[in-house]
C-alpha cells in the first residue's frame, strides 16, 4: 500500500512537470477541458477555475492506482 507522503511527493513532480493548467474551451462538448500528454489524465468542467481546481484531485488519484498497481 502506497503512503499519502509517496503520492503527494509524486504529484509534487507530476505537477511541476505538467506546469500551469490552462484549461480550453471544447465547443462540442460545451465545456472546459484539460489533459497533459505525459498523463492519461482528462479534466473538465463548466469554468477554467473549476478545472484548474479539480484536474490535481484526478491526478492525484491515478498516481495513487499507479503507484499500488491497480491500472494495467
């Protein structure tokens, strides 16, 4: 079982290599959306500040299945 010290220093990195998160308008989904190319990770919402609030608790939680082997 991976500590919660383990996946926020993974996040840490994860975030810092990600850099800032600038959601972009998806005009067919009518919605904000973010993903990063190094993360299988996709975030949307109805504002830029609502995904940029939520894509690290979605990033946080795919490190997490990562690091205790849950995701093939």
């Amino acid at each position: 079982m991976t500590t919660s010290k383990e996946i926020k220093k993974e996040l840490t990195i994860a975030l810092k290599e990600i850099g800032e998160i600038k959601p972009e308008y998806d005009s067919k989904l009518k919605d904000w959306v973010f993903s990063h190319p190094s993360y299988p990770v996709e975030c949307g919402g109805s504002s830029c500040e609502e995904v940029i609030g939520k894509y690290p608790l979605y990033l946080k939680e795919f490190i997490k299945q990562k690091l205790n082997g849950n995701l093939g």
